[in-house]
C-alpha cells in the first residue's frame, strides 16, 4: 500500500461549474475529513475574486471514495471563503446549512430526480446530423428523431442513447458512496435521469454536487457533455428538470400528517411562489409553459397525482395520510443548497 493518498478537492465556481485539482497527502495510508487542511485557489480564474485579492480558501466539508483513482483516495466537496474567513458569494452552502441547524428535530428528507441532456459535437446523443427531414419512426429520421414517446424508460439502440454512460456514472456514484436511488431513460431522445437520496438536510447538496461533478468525469471520458440546461432543445420536446421531493418526520410518520402538515407546507410554498421561481434555476421559463408535464411559471397549483402542477402529492400519501410532497418547479441547472434550504425555510421554519 503507497504511503500517500490522492484528494481531489472539488468545489462550485461561479457559473455553479465544478473545479478541482489533487492534492497528495504524504505519509498517510487513510485519510478522513479532520485529516484535510484548508487549501487556496486563483478566485480570478473561476469568477470568484479580483486579480488583486484573488486568493480564495477551500474548506473540506465531505468525503468520498474517489471512484476513478479507487485505493484509498479520495474525493474532498468544499465550500469556498475569503482569507477572512467569511464566506464567498458563491458559496451557497453556509447560509444553507445555517438553515438547516435552526430545527433539527423535523429532520428533513430531500430525493432529488435530476434530469440531464447528453451531448457529441452539439448534438444530442441519438439525434441526426444531418438538417434533411423524413417522415417515419425514430430509426428513419435524417434531421429529427421521432416524436416524443418511445424513448422514456426505452431499450433499444434506435430508442436509448447513451446508455454505457448512464450506467458507469451510477457504479462510480455508488462505489463513491453517493445515496444514489435509480436510473431511466428520459421523455427526449439522449435525455436521462437519476435519482439522489433520501438525504437529510445538507448532506442532500452535498451528495447532489459530487453527483454532477462525477457525471462530468464519466462524460469527459466519452467526449460528450452533460448538459443541465432546462430546455435544450426549443420546440415540442420535454425540457429538462430537478423535481424535488420532501418530507420532514412528522409529514412522514404522524398519522395526520398529510393534513397536518403537507397541506399547510404546500399552501406555504403557494404563498412564496415568486419568491422560490426566482431561486429555482436559469431558463426556467422556457421550461415551465404550463405543457409538457410542467405547471405555468406564472401561477402556482398543486394536486394528488398531478404532474401538470408545481406540486404533487402522490396518490399512496393521500390515501395513508402521510407521506411526503413533489415541488416540480425547480429546473435542471438548479443550486441543490439553494433548493433544499428554501423548501425547508418556508414549509417549516418561516411558520
């Protein structure tokens, strides 16, 4: 076994990117998180400092199995501050972790569905190159494939794209030690979701991030880009979301949980719903029109099985009064610390 161990601290830049570099840990066969220093980089470089003050420090704050070195290395998520100590604008993390500490006795679980567009050379996977058109199903297309509908949840070369992809990432998720729940193809042609948790409050961004930041690893592998825009592609096509489910302890276990307190929580997220849209992603409108399984950015419904609404309750939580809610609204280029944080204030801190 090598005296040394590998930490690739990752962090957020300012466009919500993810950067890294390795730092090897001389003289140590294991390391943990109290065994990580606080390191330092050119803020200048990822929109995060001045040329003239541009040093901003990395502090560890979760650590996983790197699953691409394997050993004993590791993957180090960090949030970013200024020498001073305090933290950076970008660095979301803090405020939403502050958030969370007001009430830990709710105990709050996060599931997140993220949904993600695989692009080669500005195509998506399974998308024709060529700009003729043709009429027939997805495998005669020249300039479009088929409409929407055989892709979601397909098998098939002429139906699922990307496939070798989607399955590597969800191996080094797990072997990382990810809460990572599921995988399916998605409504558009080269479009894919994975599901993150249950998590408990922040370790919810926390897991969520290093998902991204392996996705982007796998697909740099295969020289294609995971993009997160929420409508990648303009016109009769889904675009592309990050439904967030939740739930606190006595939503999930008190008998009159879904009047109680699911109810009352939705009709909370109703009240601020300006306020939640603007924190829910970029390009957003573009996404939610009110078509293609999504509510109208403009007005806020929920419903039981409703996956036209901003909220969902699903049909096992009413029937046993319990259970927990979908907020459909967040986009794919979501800030997990951002969401989570949010959704927990309003439902059940700012009551």
């Amino acid at each position: 076994m090598p005296d040394y161990v590998l930490a690739e601290y990752v962090w957020i830049d300012a466009d919500g990117g993810y950067r890294c570099k390795t730092r090897v840990m001389h003289g140590k066969k294991t390391v943990k998180l109290g065994d990580l220093p606080s390191w330092n980089y050119d803020g200048s470089s990822t929109g995060q400092a001045p040329g003239e003050d541009s040093e901003v420090i990395l502090e560890p704050q979760a650590v996983y199995v790197d699953p691409f070195r394997g050993g004993n290395n590791v993957l180090v998520l960090c949030d970013t501050y200024t020498p001073q100590g305090e933290p950076i604008p970008t660095n979301t993390r803090a405020p939403a972790k502050a958030i969370f500490d007001m009430d830990t006795s709710l105990v709050p679980w996060f599931g997140i569905e993220q949904e993600y567009t695989l692009f080669k050379d500005g195509t998506p996977l399974g998308w024709p190159k060529s700009k003729a058109r043709a009429f027939g199903g997805p495998t005669v297309q020249l300039g479009y494939p088929g409409p929407q509908g055989p892709y979601y949840c397909a098998a098939g070369a002429d139906v699922a794209f990307g496939r070798e992809i989607v399955e590597e990432h969800l191996a080094m998720c797990l072997e990382a030690g990810l809460n990572v729940s599921g995988i399916n193809a998605e409504v558009m042609p080269g479009q894919w979701e994975y599901q993150v948790g249950p998590c408990v409050g922040i370790d919810s961004g926390d897991h969520h991030h290093m998902s991204r930041y392996i996705l982007n690893r796998v697909c740099e592998k295969y020289g294609v880009v995971a993009s997160l825009d929420p409508k990648p592609v303009p016109g009769d096509w889904n675009g592309a979301g990050c439904h967030t489910n939740f739930s606190t302890k006595p939503m999930r276990e008190e008998k009159d949980g879904y009047e109680n307190y699911i109810v009352p929580a939705i009709e909370r997220l109703g009240q601020k719903h300006a306020e939640h849209i603007a924190a829910y992603g970029e390009g957003n409108e573009l996404r939610l029109t009110g078509g293609h399984e999504t509510a109208s950015i403009d007005e806020f419904s929920w419903g039981v099985a409703n996956r036209g609404a901003s909220v969902r309750v699903g049909n096992q939580t009413k029937e046993e009064g319990r259970g927990y809610l979908e907020d459909r609204r967040p986009a794919s280029n979501m800030d997990p610390y951002r969401v989570t944080s949010m959704i927990f204030h309003t439902t059940s801190i700012d009551v």
